[in-house]
C-alpha cells in the first residue's frame, strides 16, 4: 500500500510513487462507481433499485470501495469560471531530485491549487491551478510555489478554455 500524506483540506495525496495493490473490481462494483461518479448524490437506497440489488448488499459493496480507497470521497463538480475562478494555468515545475514528497505536500497546501501529477518529462511537476484572475495567479506562481524548498524553475501555460471528457467507461 502506498503511504498518505492527509492535507489541510482533508484530501489524502499518495506519497511512495508505487501502485497500491488492489483487488479486481466486479461489474456490479463498476456499475456503482459509475453511477457514483455521474451523481455523487444518489442515497443508497437509490442507488441499490438502480442496481437492483438490496440496500444491504449495495450498502456492503459502498463500505468496501470507501475502506479500499476506489472511492475517496463525494463532492460536487464545481465549473470554475462560473465560480469566480476566471484564469486557469499549468503551472510545470522543475525540482530538486529526491524532493518530490515535500514539493507535492507544500503544493497541496496551496490555495487554487487542483491537481499535481509526477512527470516523466522534462519537468518534474505538473500543477493545474484555477484562480480569481491573473494577479492571483502571478502571486501564487511567484511568491507561493517558487519559495518552495525544493523548486528550481516553473513554467506555466495560460488555458483558455477547459472540456471535460468523458473520463473512464465504469459500467454506463
């Protein structure tokens, strides 16, 4: 199993770099992290008619995908220019060897800050980071990430639109 750093926010980022070891998931299982994924609000009661399976056995099948870590949590897909988070930016970094665990832990304090992904490329960090406007942005870029211990150099792309794709085929 791969070892958890939990953040401020209460989200839970894997720190080893490894895979965790995890089990094959059914269809049945397939079928509620799709419906899960496509309304994070469906009680278990309705999720289980969905399924046509008992609560009891729905409710059995949830506990297990939360207790594995398939399912971290449930949460609204909130549309970022919408929300008042109107620049959107990759922000690639590069960092010292050795310094991805404190790196990625600081960059997951940081406010605006969505996503942040190891990279087999010529940078070491991707971040993708939604804020309020491009002084928000420059501040965060500038005087938050590059006084990071362990951050060489940032190189970061301005998005002008974002399209969410249709993600993974869980049992639709």
């Amino acid at each position: 199993m791969s070892e958890e750093v939990s953040t401020k926010r209460g989200r839970k980022s894997a720190t080893t770099g490894r895979s965790a070891e995890h089990r094959t998931l059914d269809e049945v299982d397939l079928q509620i992290v799709g419906a899960l994924e496509r309304d994070a609000r469906l009680s278990v009661r309705a999720l289980a008619e969905r399924l046509h399976l008992s609560r009891a056995a729905t409710y059995a099948r949830l506990q297990r995908l939360l207790d594995e870590g398939v399912i971290e949590g449930f949460s609204a897909r909130v549309v970022p220019h919408l929300a008042g988070l109107q620049t959107t930016a990759y922000i690639a970094l590069q960092i010292e060897q050795n310094t991805w665990r404190s790196v990625s832990a600081a960059l997951a304090e940081l406010d605006y800050i969505d996503s942040i992904s190891l990279l087999g490329s010529e940078f070491d960090v991707l971040a993708l980071a939604h804020a309020p406007d491009n002084q928000a942005l420059r501040s965060l870029v500038l005087e938050r990430i590059q006084a990071i211990p362990g951050v060489i150099g940032t190189r970061t792309w301005l998005s002008f639109e974002e399209i969410r794709g249709a993600g993974a085929p869980w049992a639709r």
